[in-house]
C-alpha cells in the first residue's frame, strides 16, 4: 500500500535526504521518498500505517524538529 504525506516546515535539502535513507531502514517500508522540492513524502509499506506513522514522526523529529507530518 502506498500514502502520500505533505511535510510542512521542510526547508533543508540535506535533512530530507537524511529522512528518506531513515525511513527506508525501516523493516516494514518498501520504499520512501522524500520530494525536498514538493514536500512531499511518499511511503510504500506492507505493514500497518497506524504502527508504521508514529516510527516515521519520530524520524522526521530528530532529523528537523520544527517539521509537521500531514497527510495528503
């Protein structure tokens, strides 16, 4: 399954590069991408999201606190 979410506040090339190799480490998701340009995140996971999202936030925290992820 595929979702779409928008990360708000993402102002950092080099951060989103960072989320995306983070967010694919994990073992649940098939593949993440993350459009600095867009905002955009983009996972494909086999797992449950509700499980999977609050892994992903905690991520996207660490690497650019002031971020927000909401869905599409």
């Amino acid at each position: 399954m595929k979702k779409f979410y928008r990360l708000d506040g993402l102002d950092c090339a080099n951060c989103a590069a960072k989320m995306e190799k983070a967010i694919n480490d994990l073992t649940e998701v098939s593949s993440a991408t993350v459009n600095f340009m867009t905002t955009k995140l983009t996972i494909e996971a086999d797992g449950d999201f509700a499980e999977l999202l609050p892994k992903v936030e905690k991520i996207v925290k660490k690497i650019e606190p002031g971020v927000k992820i909401k869905p599409l």
